[in-house]
C-alpha cells in the first residue's frame, strides 16, 4: 500500500541518520555514504555550523516575500561571487535556477534559440527538461518548449549550431548524470570564444559540479571561462532546498520588477544555511584539503584494477567509474551496499562517487578498499 507515485525505483530501506558520511538505516544498519544525496550534503551530515544556522534563523523568523528588502541574499551572493561581477536570483532547485537562467537568456538577448548537449541532464521541470539532451527524459511530455537544439558534447562541429540567433549555450562542465564525463578544456575554450563571436551568453549549469564538488568553489575557475551566467542548488543548502542563478550585472536590466520571482526562493532558513555553507567552504586551507581528499582518492582509484572497468575519471570529489555493463554496475553496486557502501549510478553503467568533501582519509580509504574487493576479478 502506497500513497505515493511510483516515479521513484526506491530501496526497500530508509537512511534515519547520519554524522559526516556515516549513516544508519532503519534497521540499525550501517553505511558509508559516497551519494552525499546526490552531491548535496558536500559538508557531511549533521554538519554542526550549518546546523547552527538552521536553528539561529528558525528562532528568529522563517519568511517572508521578496516584497522586502533581504539581507541574507545579499551576504549569501557577495559571498559566493565577491567582485566577480554577477547579479544573483534564489530559487529552491537546480531546475528552477536553469529555467531562470534560460529564461534570462532569452529576454536580455531577445533571442530564442538555446544550444545544450546530448547526453546533459538539467532539471525536470519544461525549459530545464527541454535543454536535458536525453530522449529517454523527454519520452511522454511532448510537445517540448521550441527553439532547443542539441550539439555533441566535446565535439568542434557542434559549435557550427551557435549562431546570431542563439540566446545562450547550456552546459555542465562535467556530465554528471550523464555519466561523469568531463568537457574538454580546449572545447570549452572554443565554445567561449564563439558565444563572444555570436553574441551568444553562455551559461554554465553547476548545479552538480558547484560547491566545492571539483575542488573549486566552481568549476569553471577551473577552465578559465567566465560565463554570463551560472547556476547552483544541491550543495549550497547541504540538504536544505534552495538554487541560485547567477549573471553577469550587464543583463540586470533584463530581470526588472515582475519580470521574474519565487514565492520561496531566498527564504531566509535556505539563505541562513547557505551562508553557513559558503562561509565554511571559503575558511583558510578548506580547499587545500579537498585537494589533498581528491588526490588520495584518485591514487587510490588508479590503484583498482579490475575486468570490470573500462575507465575511471573525475575531479575533485565527483568520480565515475565505468565499467563494462549496466547489469555488472547493479551486481557491483548491490554488493557495496550490502557491504556497507552507498553509492550512485551515472549513465547506463558507470559507478559514481560523490563522498563528501569532509570525508576523512580512513573513510575514503575504507570505501576505497570494498570497491576495489568488489571489483576483483
Ligand atoms: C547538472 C544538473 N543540473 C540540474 C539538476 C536539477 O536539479 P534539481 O533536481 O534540484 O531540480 C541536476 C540534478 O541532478 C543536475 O545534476
């Protein structure tokens, strides 16, 4: 007997607690945890500061609309962007942060066309499942919103479908549900220069690789571009529901008053965790030591040698391991879970890992090793 759709392939258990990435299920079970939610908890659960947060705003006052002025947003923007030149707009997901962005991108350039990637995963909702490059997303919600077109991913010839009619360019810097595949940074660099030719903005989606999941606050500090615009959610809540899109302050004009809004979006709990989030991951040495997380991780995975993989590839804290089927990815991911290891899945048949990125060299090393025993020929 269920009260719910059955739009979920849910486990027949439930995780009821968690401390960092260890978590209990309710029977008494216990887990690593290398989802992190699907790269949201990026701090760990149970994180004390953002706790705090939570519980300091909820004593004081919980909401209310974008009618008044709200300096949380403020604090929470300048401190994921400083002078970086970007106007910030709060929503409650990644979905919501892509329709504002493709949305924005359409009416300051008052074009329609938007470029994404096969293979792309950008939100459920019409405009963000549209820019999603899947057929398989799409199957059953035709007509789509008109005007998306779609180039290969790390492919030149797919700069040729950016033209003079095109609003934006969409694009994850790494594929993550796509399955953990990274852009190339010569490919990004061109598809740059050609929204520059165009006109085109472009927008990267680090919904995923944000907050600190590659080992920069952004990814895209990592591929010397700088987008017009960028969005985020999952890890700047750490479980708290909430997106942002950023633009450049060149396209303010275009999200005037009534031109765009949210009942939620900047509410004052969502604003009080994701400064807590923010502060925490731009203290001194926080990213020296993902860095130093990320390099133990990838030595580690090198060390794997496996029949089952066909490749291994990530940054930061966000890996994909690729192995030779989808039923062998279940048989493997099956067996980690009955171990104690919670993982993800990415594209048909790749292993994905996303711990947290305070995760402690033991319980990196730990999980580590089941993969590696599972994984043994
Ligand atoms: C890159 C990317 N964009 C957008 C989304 C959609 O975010 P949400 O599920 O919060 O709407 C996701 C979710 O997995 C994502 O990975």
């Amino acid at each position: 007997m269920t009260y719910l759709f059955q739009n979920y392939a849910r486990k027949d258990f439930e995780i009821v607690s968690g401390q960092g990435v260890q978590v209990q299920d309710n029977f008494g079970k216990n887990y690593l945890d290398f989802t992190s939610g699907i790269g949201v908890v990026n701090l760990g659960h149970h994180h004390k500061a953002v706790e705090q947060a939570l519980q300091d705003q909820a004593r004081q006052i919980w909401h209310m609309p974008n009618l008044y002025e709200n300096h949380l947003q403020e604090q929470v923007a300048q401190a994921l962007v400083g002078d970086l030149g970007y106007l910030g707009f709060f929503c409650n997901s990644g979905a919501e942060a892509n329709e504002a962005a493709i949305k924005l991108a359409r009416k300051a350039t008052g074009k329609s066309k938007v470029v994404s990637f096969i293979n792309s995963f950008h939100g459920r909702t019409y405009g963000a499942m549209t820019a999603t490059g899947q057929a398989a997303i799409h199957a059953g919600f035709i007509p789509l919103v008109p005007d998306f077109h779609y180039g290969d991913y790390n492919d030149f010839t797919s700069l040729e479908l950016v033209d003079d009619k095109t609003a934006c360019v969409m694009l994850e810097l790494i594929q993550g549900e796509g399955g953990v595949l990274l852009a190339d940074n010569t490919w990004v660099q061109a598809l740059a220069q050609r929204c520059l030719e165009t006109g085109a903005l472009l927008v990267i989606d680090e919904v995923q690789t944000g907050m600190g999941r590659t080992g920069s606050l952004f990814a895209f500090q990592q591929f010397a571009i700088e987008p017009d615009i960028f969005t985020l959610a999952k890890g700047l809540g750490n479980g708290f529901p909430v997106g942002a899109m950023f633009g450049k302050k060149e396209l303010g004009a275009a999200f005037g008053p009534g031109s765009h809004g949210t009942t939620f979006g900047g509410n004052k709990l969502a604003m009080a965790v994701a400064l807590a989030v923010t502060e925490t991951m731009e203290a001194p040495g926080f990213f020296e030591e993902v860095q130093e997380t990320s390099r133990l991780m990838e030595k580690k995975l090198d060390a794997i040698s496996s029949g089952k993989i066909q490749e291994i590839r990530g940054l930061g804290l966000m890996w994909g391991i690729e192995l030779t089927s989808a039923e062998v990815l279940h048989e493997t991911m099956k067996a980690l879970e009955d171990q104690g290891l919670l993982t993800l899945r990415a594209g048909e048949r790749v292993l994905r890992l996303l711990p947290a990125l305070t995760i402690t060299q033991e319980e990196m090393i730990t999980g580590l090793e089941m993969i590696k025993g599972i994984l043994a020929d």
